[in-house]
C-alpha cells in the first residue's frame, strides 16, 4: 500500500518519495517492521493467552530433563509469525507482483491449517490434533496450487543462463535475451547444467513439454509437503526451528536478491527471475519474524508456536526455493529438517520390521533427532533395545542442543551459497 503511495508521490516531486523504489531500503524497512510487531504482538499475545489460560494438552505435564516445567506455556504461537509477516510485506510490498502474491497465499493457507491443528488440541482437548490424512491434503493442495500458478502466470518467467564467453581475463555469462516459460532448476555443485524437467521426461516424446510441467508440479507438491513436514518436526525444543528458519531465510533472501539481478545472476552463473526482487521484501518480513518471536521462544520458552507457525515456515521456505528455481539446493540448505524427518522414518520403520520378527529394537534413544540428545536413560522403554543406546553417551542441556543445530544450519547456509560458485 505504502508503496504505491509513495510511487504516485513521486510523481509530483515529493522529496524522498523516490526511495520506495529502491528494494534494498523497503527490504530494510520490512525486517525492522517485522520484529517490532513480532515483539510488541507476541506480549500481547502471550498474556492474553496465559489469561485464558489457553495451552496445548500434550504439554501440560512436560518437563525437560533438567527439571524447567514447561505447564501452561501458551501455543499457538505461529498467528505471532503471521502477523508480523502479513502486515509488514502488505504495507511495503508491491502487491500486483504474482511472486509475492503467492507467498501470500501460501502463509494463509498453511497457517489456516495449522491453526485447525492447534485449535482441535487445545480446545477440544484431543492431543492427535487434525488428522494426518487431512494435513496431507491441505500440503498437496497449496503444492498444487503453486505449481499451477508458476504454470499458468504469463508473469512467472526467467532468462536462461545459456553460455559463457570470454572476455580478456574474465569469463563472462550470457543469458537469453528475453524471458520466457522454463522447466530448467539450478543443480547445485555442476557448472553449467540446469536440470531441465521436460528433458528428464523426454521418453514421452513430443508430449514431453506437457510431461515436464506435470513432473515440475509434482515436484513442488513433494518439496511443500516434505519442508513442512520438516520443519514441523523441528519444532520440538526452546527456539530450535524459528532460529534455524530465520538463519534459512538469510540464505534464501540471498538467493532470491541476485537471481533478480542480472548482473548478480551473471556473476554467480544463475537463471535471471525477473520480478523476483519482492521476494526479498517477503523474506526480509519472514526473517524478522523469526527473530522476534525468538525474543519470547528461545528457552525457557514463554510460548510455542505450534502447527500454525511450523506448518507455515515449512510452506514459505520450500514456496519461495521452488519460484527461484533453486528446490534441490534444500536438501543442503534445509539439512537439519530433512534429518529430522530422515530419523522419524528410520525409527519407526525399523521398528515395524523387528516387531513382526518378535523383536522390540529401536536404532535411536528417541526421535526425531534432536530428541535423541537430551533423552535420559531413565526415560527410555525398558522392553525395547536401543541399536544406538550409546549415543550420545550422556543428555545435554536443551539450549546447547538448539544452539548446536543452529551452528549446523549456518554452516549449511553457508554451502548451499557457495555450490553456486565451486560448480
């Protein structure tokens, strides 16, 4: 709206108008935007819930193993996340963009269902929450509407990086001179090779066009559902997943300001995406978000933010990496949620296959995997055997292992930016 405003200003020579033009000062603006009303919202928010008296079930009785209570901490936490999302990037962000849009509608959705979640454990007192089937359900459907957006929207296009020449000492990248529909996706760590999705489905002949965007939107339905579903699983200790979101969202809001510069794009060898620049004002919101709301979650935790704040970081970390088209960077650069969800499946798959043999085997103390660090040996089950009972060989406290995972993340981060140069 702002923007807007001050664009027609400008037009009449107001002085200082002209700066809304520039990303950099309204992405700026956004993260501090952000964390202002994630830190003012949140206490407001905390104490009204803590009046009503409003907590998850399942939490009531938790305490951590060195003995910090954790009843009648307030849930729900993620509609702090989403107002301090929302009002800010509606505010300062360029509203007919279709990127930003979409980012939008990926919050609102995914923090809806969280919230029916959350909603179904607290005040029906049903600890299962929404069924599993009809959280899938709502992940495949925004992975389906994304898709068929990034299908359809004749504004949804970039300039192929198509080859490169040599200019004196320098080699220097050219793109296509115009933008255009494309099934290409960076491959982290080759030089010169974008994934091309109607290639991979070239067995279909002269249908593989067609094929090639059925494969792109299955893609992202699989990408939205298994982020989600990672960072949902993250969220199990004092400020572990909206740390490694904020530390995410750094890198993403990087990758998103040089694919929307052609220079940048040049120099990194990347694909160009016009209009993606919005998305650095979105991420800018998103990252200050997770910063303040840090501000009341780092432990001890005076609120969770529950399946509406992990469902929707989830949603806006695999949304934004699937429009950039830089989805198979988030096995590197979501490392720590794909872990995650990597020993949940582990766990209890090995589990099913020994219980049919007669066998109670487990390979870890407890999952998912940040669990398995700070469970004490007088928490496990007696009538299971433990594969990795060893490890670690003593708990540690839950804030050194969220700091640790965080640690791990920068340094993730940090690699998924530097693939783009060592290809």
């Amino acid at each position: 709206m702002l923007y807007y405003l001050f664009r027609f200003l400008d037009q009449y020579d107001i002085p200082g108008a002209h700066i809304w033009a520039y990303i950099s000062f309204r992405s700026l603006l956004t993260l501090i935007l952000s964390l202002m009303i994630s830190a003012w919202f949140g206490e407001k928010f905390i104490k009204y819930m803590k009046r009503r008296n409003i907590s998850e079930v399942q939490r009531d009785a938790s305490i951590d193993p060195f003995g910090v209570e954790k009843k009648g901490v307030p849930t729900m936490g993620g509609i702090i996340i989403m107002v301090s999302i929302l009002l800010p990037v509606l505010l300062l962000g360029r509203m007919r963009n279709i990127y930003l849009i979409l980012m939008i509608v990926t919050t609102v959705w995914l923090g809806f269902l969280g919230f029916l979640d959350d909603y179904i454990k607290i005040f029906r007192r049903n600890k299962e929450g929404l069924k599993g089937k009809y959280k899938i359900v709502g992940q495949v459907s925004i992975g389906l509407i994304a898709g068929l957006v990034l299908y359809f929207s004749p504004d949804a296009v970039m300039r192929e990086n198509v080859s490169m020449e040599r200019q004196g000492q320098e080699m220097v990248v050219k793109h296509k001179s115009h933008a255009e529909k494309s099934l290409k996706t960076t491959i982290p760590f080759l030089k010169n090779h974008n994934l091309d999705y109607s290639e991979v489905m070239s067995f279909c002949g002269k249908h593989k066009e067609a094929a090639g965007w059925i494969l792109f939107v299955v893609m992202t339905i699989i990408v939205v559902t298994a982020v989600s579903n990672g960072a949902n699983l993250n969220d199990g200790m004092d400020g572990m997943c909206a740390g490694n979101s904020a530390v995410i969202g750094v890198a993403l809001g990087i990758l998103a300001y040089v694919s929307s510069h052609i220079e940048y794009a040049a120099y990194l060898n990347i694909m160009y995406i016009p209009g993606s620049e919005e998305l650095v004002v979105f991420i800018c919101a998103f990252v200050g978000a997770m910063i303040g709301f840090l501000w009341y979650n780092a432990y001890p935790a005076q609120v969770f933010m529950g399946d509406t704040g992990s469902l929707t970081i989830g949603g806006i970390i695999a949304v934004c990496a699937i429009i950039i088209h830089k989805e198979l960077m988030l096995p590197i650069l979501c490392g720590i949620f794909f872990v995650e969800s990597l020993s949940v499946i582990i766990q209890t798959q090995w589990f099913k296959i020994q219980k049919r043999r007669g066998q109670r085997v487990r390979v870890f103390r407890a999952t998912p995997i940040h669990d398995n660090f700070r469970k004490l040996d007088s928490q496990l089950d007696s009538t299971s055997r433990y594969i990795l009972k060893g490890w670690p060989h003593r708990p540690f406290h839950e804030s050194k292992i969220t700091i640790r995972f965080w640690i791990v993340t920068i340094i993730l981060a940090a690699l998924t930016i530097i693939t783009l140069k060592i290809r």
